[in-house]
C-alpha cells in the first residue's frame, strides 16, 4: 500500500484542528490554487494518459478541496492536501471505470500512484520501467508508444507479425505494471 | 476483431495513442495492471502536459464561485454530501449554503450526517447484508458502510475523517481502511490506533424497514 509520509495533524493540517487546510491569501488563493493544481493535473495526466480525463479528475480535486482551504498555510499544506485529494480521485475513477471496489483496487493503487515529485514523472520514469525489461518487451514498448508506431510498423520493425505483436505488446504491459521504478 | 485479451489492450493502447478517452467495457479488469501501464506509458510519449488556457480558465471560475469568507468545512460537506457529489457540481452553491461565517471550523467528532431535506433510501434486503461485515451503499450523495447487527444496522460516513479520502472494508481485520494514510476505524467509527489524534467518522442513518429493507437517510 502506498502511504502518504504525512500524518493526520502534521503538515496538511498545521493549524491542528485536522479540518481544513489554509490558504495564504484571500486576493492570490486563486492564482495560487491554479499554478498547484497544474501540478496535480500533471500528476494525474502521467496516470490516465489523456487530456479529457485528466481534466475531469482535476476539476474533481478542485471542487472537492478547494472550498477546505482557508487562508493562512503554507503552499507545502495545500499541495499536500490537494495531492491527497487527487489520490482519493483518481481510485475513484478506476474503481468506476474497470467496475472494481476500491478494496479490490487496493493493491493497484499503490503501483499506480506512487510517492515522489510530479516533475519525476512520466518521461524518466517510463525510461526505468523500461530499463528494467527484457530486449523485445523494450523494444514493442518503445516503438508503440515513444516513437508512435502503428501495429504494423512495429511488426515489420521486429520482423514478426500483427497477431504476435499485439500478444506481446500485452505481455511487455503487464510485466512493466510489475516494475517497481522507485526501487 | 475477438474479444481477447490482447485484441481488448490493443483498443485501449489505440485510443490513448489517439489522445482519446480511456473507455474500459466488461472484462478488461482482468488487465488492470496492463491497462493502467498502457496509461502511464501514453503518458510519458506526449510529454510534460500543463492544462490547456481553456481549462484554466473554466478552473479559475468554479474557484472563484466557492466560498471566500463562508469557509466550508470537512464534516459540513460531508452533511451536504459534498464528498461525492462534488464532481456534479459547478460551484460552491452547497457549500455557501452550508456554513454561516464565523462558525468555527472544527465541529465535534461523530456528528451524525444529516443532510437538508433528507429522504431515506432503500439500499437493499437486510437478507444481503453480513453478519460483521461491512457494506458500502450510496443514498444520493451520502456514502456509507452499513454493518448488520442482528436484525437492526448502524452506518458510518465512507469519508475518513481527516482528508477527503474514500474508505474501503478491509475482511480480513474488519476495519475500514483509509487509502490516503495509514489509518483505520472500526465498523462504529472509532480509530483503530490510540496514537493518531483522529475523530470517529460521521454517524450515518440507517433503519430497516418492517419489510425488512435496509434504508438509509441520504440526499
């Protein structure tokens, strides 16, 4: 299981009161919220891979924290509790989408939202998972979706054909869901 | 095209390769692990992604339209429901309504969620709840896990009681997990450790009705 490093009453919540998170100023809370939830629609387009999703899921997080913010806490504690928010979101989404309970998902959520900054993500992280599999896993993974390559291409590229391709292109998926990039 | 495995994957790789949306049908649970690395790896080809002017936008208005003075609190927006109901709305309509200004923000532990203009909802036949285990049910915005206790129940709110977070039942200990932190409760609402200084989740209502239906107060 993932566990978010911050405990109830520490940073998310400093005033103590374990309710509501401050936000610095009444005039610059929007700014300020929006240039933070830049960073959690970052966080959650590296998780979903697609624009319309990953906008839906962030205006959730906004509606749902942003009226639990008030004025007066350091930008540490929003992001925290807009991160929290995200997480809570995005489990949401793929419990309804895949038709799985949150208990059932449990384990999944851990792989699919791990802790570490957002500008981490994607690219670099992709290049690890990549790293850590074998030569023709690597290779499908890479011609499908960093250079773009249809199908076809890629199997004209291996030398392979359509059918074999694609039952390889599921397996190199699953055995990447398996790395454990932050290791 | 069969309806294999990999013929399920290659639709969903295709679309996300195509910047559309994730749409998973029956079945493709069963690579969970595959489609959300499928997610991740169209991901990381499109690049560093930042939300388009348009969204920012449409952002900066709803959060503009939530309250300034009226700050909403936790427990009030899990009496509006607000916890799931939240992706519906298009303000902080709710909200202002909830909070009168100068309330203070922390409210007593385990108040029981009682939404305005409530109504009960049937969420199903006692016969389809478990002896010590919990369900979870939704009654408009209100969710609960509901726990049988002979032929009566007791319910509590889904959210944890510190973030926002959606609980899930744990069978093995029977407790209610908190995916965001490590932190539990008990089917009644009280955390499981001593040490963390977290209040009881909210107090649902819950009855069942003398034909025997469970129904639960909700919006």
């Amino acid at each position: 299981m993932t566990v978010d490093p911050q405990r109830p009453g520490e940073s998310v919540a400093p005033s103590g009161s374990g309710e509501v998170v401050d936000l610095p100023s009444a005039t610059r809370a929007t700014d300020i919220a929006l240039d933070e939830l830049e960073l959690v629609y970052a966080f959650i387009y590296a998780r979903v891979g697609n624009r319309s999703d990953a906008e839906d899921l962030t205006q959730q997080v906004a509606l749902k924290a942003f009226p639990r913010l008030r004025q007066g806490a350091p930008a540490s504690a929003i992001r925290g509790y807009l991160f929290a928010t995200a997480r809570s979101v995005l489990g949401a989404f793929w419990s309804t989408r895949l038709g799985l309970s949150t208990a059932e998902l449990h384990e999944d959520l851990a792989l699919a939202v791990p802790q570490g900054a957002p500008s981490e993500e994607s690219a670099e992280r992709a290049q690890r998972i990549l790293a850590e599999l074998s030569d023709n896993y690597r290779r499908v993974l890479e011609l499908r979706f960093l250079h773009g390559y249809s199908l076809k291409e890629v199997a004209a590229e291996m030398r392979s054909t359509v059918g074999a391709i694609k039952v390889m292109q599921l397996r190199a998926l699953r055995a990447a869901a398996k790395v454990n990039p932050d290791a | 095209m069969r309806n294999t495995p990999e013929n399920r994957i290659e639709r969903i790789v295709t679309d996300l390769l195509h910047g559309r949306r994730l749409r998973l049908r029956a079945g493709d649970a069963e690579e969970k692990e595959a489609i959300t690395a499928a997610a991740q790896f169209a991901a990381a080809s499109q690049g560093p992604q930042r939300m388009s002017p348009a969204f920012r936008r449409r952002l900066a208005q709803i959060l503009e339209s939530t309250p300034k003075e009226a700050w909403l609190t936790r427990r009030a927006a899990l009496v509006a429901g607000l916890g799931l109901a939240a992706g519906a709305l298009t303000g902080g309509i709710v909200g202002r309504a909830l909070e009168p200004a100068g309330r203070p923000a922390l409210r007593a532990a385990s108040s029981p969620v009682l939404p305005r203009n409530g109504r009960w909802t049937d969420v199903g036949a006692l016969a389809d709840f478990s002896e010590g285990q919990g369900k979870l049910v939704t009654a408009g915005a209100v969710g609960a896990f509901v726990f049988r206790q002979g032929e009566g129940v007791t319910a509590v709110s889904n959210m944890c009681s510190h973030l926002p977070c959606e609980l899930w039942w744990d069978r093995g200990p029977k407790v209610l997990q908190c995916p965001c932190h490590p932190v539990s409760f008990f089917p009644d609402g009280k955390p499981t450790s001593p040490t963390y200084p977290l209040p009881s989740l909210n107090e649902v209502q819950a009855r069942v009705s003398p034909e025997g239906r469970v129904e639960v107060l909700g919006t």
